[in-house]
C-alpha cells in the first residue's frame, strides 16, 4: 500500500532513536517517524526535537530510582524538555524487556506493543494523562485511533 503524501512528507520529522545497553533494531524508524509526526499535527502541535532511547529494564529501573524516586519497572518514562504546549522536545526511554511482558500478557504481538508505547509518550508530551480511570480511557481511545491509523497507512 502506498503512503499518503502528507505521511511521506512529514517523515523527516526530528525524531531520533537510540539504544542503551542493549541490542535492539526497531525496523519502523521512517515510517513511524512521519506517524509520530502527524500524531503531533493532529493534536496541534509539532515536533522540535524527540530522542527515544530502547533500553532494558534495569537500565529503566535506574532511571525510575534516580530522576523519579520510584523503585519499580515501566515500560516508558518520559522527560519533556519544553514547556506545555510548545513544540514537542523530549528524551524518552522505553524498556524492550516490559514491551514484550506486556505484549505477552496481552496476547498481541511485540511490534504493536511498543508502538502502542511509542505514541503513548507522545501522547503524554501532548497533554494526556493516566492518572484517573477517565483520563486513562482518553488515552487508550487516543492510542488506539492513532496506532490504526499507523497500520491503516504503513501495512
């Protein structure tokens, strides 16, 4: 299936991705960096700078301990790096080995998981919470649309 224009043009978006301390290939990096872009321009924002970091759980546990004070294992922490509302600047770190417990527990495959992740993170750096059962439902409604449209227009 071919892209749309608009996906294919935003596919230059500064989006950049990284690993620490394990060996891991994410296959989707064009396509889901002009994904995560038109998530932006959907929400009404744009993407200025977004560095995201595949890690491992101890890696992100580490990271949980020293810069939020939490002593437990995630899937995703997010550092935004710009003020609410402006272009969106973030370092985000995602823990492979809890993307495939949860897409394990869930019964879907790695690779919907972790972009279910990915645009989670986003999604945060957009304005989105999780805290209360209807901000959660927000966000899962918001995931879900955006990850459709991901496979609607990438598959």
């Amino acid at each position: 299936m071919a892209l749309p224009s608009s996906f294919v043009l935003m596919s230059d978006a500064n989006v950049l991705f990284f690993t620490e301390d394990i060996d891991f290939a994410f296959l989707h990096k064009k396509a889901a960096k002009g994904w995560l872009s038109y998530v932006a321009t959907s929400e009404g924002n744009s993407i200025k700078n977004a560095n995201i970091i595949f890690c491992s759980d101890q890696y992100i546990l580490s990271i949980n301990k020293e810069y939020l004070a939490h002593n437990y294992f995630t899937d995703i922490i997010t550092f935004p790096l710009m003020d609410a509302g402006a272009p969106i600047e973030t370092d985000m770190f995602i823990s492979i080995d809890t993307v495939r417990s949860n897409a394990e527990e869930r019964a879907i495959t790695f690779e919907k998981e972790l972009l279910r992740v990915i645009v989670h993170g986003f999604l945060h750096m957009l304005g989105y919470g999780d805290k209360t059962e209807v901000q959660q439902k927000k966000m899962r409604e918001r995931e879900d649309f955006y990850l459709n449209y991901f496979y609607a227009n990438y598959f």
